[in-house]
C-alpha cells in the first residue's frame, strides 16, 4: 500500500515539475495511450500482490 502512495506521490510530482517547467508531460497525448499505461500499472500491482 505505502509502495503505491509513493507512486502516486511521485507521478504527480513529475507532473507538476514538467507542467511548471514547461516540459513536454511524459506521457501519451491520447486517451488510449494514457488507458494503456494504467492498465500496464494495474497488471504490475496485481502480479506483484499475487507473487508477494
């Protein structure tokens, strides 16, 4: 659980970094693309629960 907050944490403050630096956002400019990267996510915190 802490391991995903951290994630989160994370995620949002590289956002934020790239959005007040004026970086192009790490990430796919289209819904699919972003919907792939969550469910590539959720596939790697299912497999770690099952495997832990």
């Amino acid at each position: 659980m802490i391991t995903a907050l951290v994630g989160i944490m994370l995620a949002l403050a590289i956002g934020i970094a790239c959005r007040w630096l004026d970086i192009p956002v790490p990430a796919p400019p289209r819904l699919q693309g972003a919907l792939l990267v969550v469910a590539m996510t959720a596939g790697f915190l299912a497999a770690d629960r099952l495997l832990g």
